[in-house]
C-alpha cells in the first residue's frame, strides 16, 4: 500500500532550552497525539530528536531540534487529519513548545531506495 509522509523540521519556542523542547515533543506532544482521534488518520508517528555536539565542543547547535515524520494512507488522509477537530488541541500545545513560524514541512511519495 503507498503512503504519504509528513516530514517537518521543528524549532523550539524561543526561550527554551534543547532539553525542555525533547521533555515536551516525548512526555507530552507525543502522547497528546497517540491518545487522540488523530490516530484514524495517523499511521505511524516518529519523532526523531537533532543530534546534538557534545558538551564543550566546538560545533554549532543544530538550526531545528527535530524532525516529525507522519504516516498517512494518503494525501486526502492528511488534510481529513488537519481538519481533525482534535486538531485544535494539537495546534494549542505546538503554541507552548515551538516556534510555529521556523516550522518546515513537505508531503511525500513512498521513497525510491537507492542503497
């Protein structure tokens, strides 16, 4: 079966540290999601935090703190799953934890493998 994919780039709410961002997308954001109505629609949901350097090195943070990836059977999936009225519980709690304008997002086709 094909599916579509959600894959968005998240950036935390300005004032808040790397750590309090990831407490928030897993103890509450996440399960806010897996506990919904949203789930008809959601397939698979990952969250998959930025590597981040480790303490005392050199590298820059990270520009986002994650990436989401969203399963759907398809793209009428994904826009019944915006139209969710549980929705609005979700775009609530994305007001507490990110910055909703750094917020990227792009729809896509099963992947071609290469390797």
């Amino acid at each position: 079966m094909a599916s579509v994919r959600l894959i968005a780039l998240l950036k935390r709410k300005p004032g808040t540290t790397h750590e309090e961002f990831l407490e928030h997308w897993r103890a509450v954001h996440g399960p806010l999601i897996a506990d919904s109505s949203l789930t008809q629609w959601v397939r698979r949901y990952e969250q998959h935090p930025a590597a981040w350097p480790p303490p005392g090195s050199r590298g820059p943070e990270p520009e986002y703190d994650g990436v989401t990836i969203q399963w759907f059977d398809s793209v009428s999936a994904f826009w019944e799953h915006v139209a969710d009225p549980h929705q609005v519980l979700v775009n609530a709690d994305i007001q507490t934890f990110l910055d909703p304008a750094g917020i990227q997002w792009v729809l896509t086709d099963d992947p071609t493998v290469v390797i």
